[in-house]
C-alpha cells in the first residue's frame, strides 16, 4: 500500500502546435471542472461543427487501468488517475503523445459492482499536485516526477465512511488549504494546509457523511465560502474556520448525490436525480456569516452524475437521460433533448461538448434558442459506462474512458 513505482523522467517536449505556453491561464486546465470548477473553458477560435467521424485524432492511449476520473492540463503534461499494477495511482503523461512520463502509487485499488478504481481528478497548484484515492488516501506530490511532500487517509483520521460507490472527490485549493470530505463526525469538511498537511479547521457543526460531489468556493458579499454536497444536503461552510452558515436538504437524495454545486451572482444551484430536482438559493451575507433562502425549486433539472453547467444565463446538463436547458434565475425550461444519450459536458466557444455513456462525443450549440448538433463520433467501448467527463484545453478535446484517453485536434 505504501509502495511506490516511478518510472523514469522523460525530457519535456516542445508544446504541440497551437498549444499555448503554461503562463496562458486560459490554455490550462489544472483542476476538475477547470479553472474555476465551473465546466466552462474560456478559449475561442474553436471548430464549430465537426466533420463526419469527428475531429482529427491526434493519439490515443489504452495503459491507464480502471477509473473515472478526468484529468488536469498544464502546458506539456497531462494528470489522470487510474491503476497500475494493483494500485490507485497518478500517472503524469507527455501531452504530445500519451507516452507515461512518470507514475506514483497512492493506495491499493478498491473494487466496486460498478467499476473499480479511482474516481477522482487531480489537482494542480503552482508545483505540486494533489490526488485523492478511493480510500481515503491524499497525497500531495511534485508535479515534476511525482516525489511524495505528505499524505494523509481522511477516511481513517477524522473517522470517515466510504460511501457505498466509493469516494469520487477532487480536492479543492483555496490560498493555503487543500478543502476535502472525509465525512466524518464534526468533520464533514476539512481544510488542511497545503504545504504540510496539518489540520486547520474542521467543520464542527457538520457531521454529515461524504457524498460523490466536490467542493466549490467563492465570495459571497466578502464573506469567503465553500459550497459543498453532502449525502444529505447542499451545504455552505465559511473558509476561514469551517462554521456552517446554510443547509439545504430539499435537493439532495438518499441514493447518491454527485453534481458539483454550480455558484453564480450571489446564487448556488444543487441539484439530484432518484426522483428529486434542483433548488437554486439566493446568498446574503451579513455579520461576517451567508444566509441561504431559496429562490425556487425544479424536477425538470435531476442531474444524476454527468454535471450541471452555467453559461450565459442559462444552466445546462442532463436531467435523468434528458439534455436540458433551463434559466438560471427563474428555472423555466428552455429545450430538452435527448442528445447523444445520457451523459456529461463541458462548454467552450459557444457550443456543448458532450460523451454520453453509452461512448458517443457530441457537439451542439449552446444556446436557449433550441438543441442544434454539430457532430457527434463514437469512441472505443471499454466495458463500462463512459462516465468521466470530457476537458476542451489548447484547441484539444480530451476524452477518457476507463483505461483509454484520446486527444483530438478542434482548433478552426
């Protein structure tokens, strides 16, 4: 469990032609959901209908074992967790090619009915990388060749439980904590610092149990706060010193509640499937504390794992098998559509980047004015659903599926 297998640095390449260098921030993914865990890539200039098979592919790779998750994007390298050789572990690819540059074991691999392995995605952070596995294990490493700075299991020391799916987590940044959710009691969340991971606060109004969801952050009227769904409720917790400030049961189920929580203008929006629906709340901040008060509550959004996005007013993602677009402020229902089937998107450049699980990559407009596809392919079946989600970065679009990962060129 404590091993580790480093495979020997490779000497970084040039970057791929219309790749920009690491200090162009919109051309980095270095986190799941993105830059700011919204699913919105700020990069233009892309494709803006795919021709018949899809976009060019540019490689394809199929070492990475089992798992879920998606990967983070600095300059020539990319981050995904997977297996390797019985272990959860991080694996650092070249971006030119796919070829490993190195990998670091993190735990021993967790099986599950439902596809085994990590779920998670790492976390880049000037030069460390932060890594969450299945069973608890967190590591912080050195993005350069994957040496360990410290690790710790937050299921065991703040006396968490596994959810039955395991732990699908991506560990959030915030100045000098790393935020995760052991679950534990008067522990749901915790921030830790990021250099030595010591315990800086826990949540100790908080006992709820870890969900599959991660954690987002922002200002809400000066007050600095993270968003998080637990397994029973849309919670608000203030950064400084974990204090809960809002509970929102009502869009959260007791089967598995996975979709990051979406922040916007002083609102948050959670949402569930298994018969439940979405609640937006509007934030008040006063005497140093947030307030919550619901605006409304919808069925027409029950996101189920695949992940909700903002964009220009308007939210989009699956409600149960169902791609649909509805209003941000008011939750009135602008299209559905059944899409290229059940699944999880990421926006950029106006249009919807979507892989269903059942292996079909789509691209449609996104716009409240109707579905309108531009392309769609079908990639490579592995046995299980297609569930981790796509990430468009320096005019590429990554596409992950257990242990196969594909790049294709849509720079216009």
């Amino acid at each position: 469990m404590k091993r580790r297998d480093f495979l020997p640095l490779l000497a970084a390449p040039l970057l791929p032609r219309g790749v920009a260098s690491t200090s162009d921030r919109p051309f980095e993914w270095p986190q799941w959901r993105g830059p700011e865990r919204s699913g919105v890539s700020r990069e233009t200039g892309l494709l803006a209908s795919w021709p018949s098979g899809g976009p060019r592919a540019l490689w394809s790779i199929a070492n990475l074992g089992e798992g879920y998750g998606s990967l983070a994007v600095r300059g020539d390298r990319i981050y995904v967790q997977g297996v390797q050789s019985g272990s959860s572990s991080v694996f650092c690819l070249n971006r030119g090619d796919g070829k490993n540059l190195w990998s670091a074991a993190l735990a021993m691999r967790m099986e599950q009915d439902r596809g085994s392995g990590p779920r998670g995605t790492p976390t880049l952070d000037g030069d460390r990388v932060y890594a969450l596995a299945e069973n608890g294990e967190l590591a912080c490493m050195r993005a350069q060749d994957g040496t360990k700075v410290w690790r710790r299991n937050i299921l065991q020391e703040f006396n968490g439980r596994n959810p039955h799916w395991l732990l699908s987590e991506s560990p959030l940044i915030d100045g000098d904590h790393v935020i995760v959710t052991p679950g534990g009691p008067n522990a749901c969340i915790v921030a830790l610092d990021k250099a030595s991971g010591k315990t800086i606060w826990t949540s100790r109004d908080l006992s709820d149990g870890a969900a599959y969801s991660s954690c987002v952050i922002s200002d809400v009227q000066g007050v600095r706060t993270i968003m998080a769904l637990t397994e029973k409720a849309g919670v608000g917790v203030r950064a400084t010193d974990g204090k809960l400030m809002w509970r929102y049961e009502r869009a959260a189920n007791r089967t598995a509640n996975i979709a990051t929580p979406v922040f916007h203008d002083n609102k948050v929006f959670y949402t569930s499937a298994y018969g439940t629906g979405g609640g937006l709340l509007g934030l008040t901040a006063q005497d140093g504390a947030v307030k919550a008060e619901e605006i409304y509550f919808s069925r027409d959004m029950q996101n189920h794992h695949g992940g909700v996005v903002f964009y220009n007013g308007y939210l989009y993602g699956y409600s149960n098998a169902i791609l649909t677009c509805i209003e941000f402020g008011s939750g009135k229902v602008a299209w559905k559509d059944r899409s290229v089937g059940k699944g999880s998107l990421t926006i950029a450049d106006g249009h919807l980047f979507l892989l269903s699980e059942d292996n079909v990559a789509g691209l449609a407009e996104a716009t409240p004015q109707g579905y309108n596809e531009k392309g769609r392919f079908s990639i490579p079946d592995q046995g299980r659903p297609s569930w981790a989600h796509p990430v468009v970065c320096g005019g590429q679009l990554f596409l992950r599926n257990q242990g196969w990962l594909a790049v294709y060129a849509v720079k216009a």
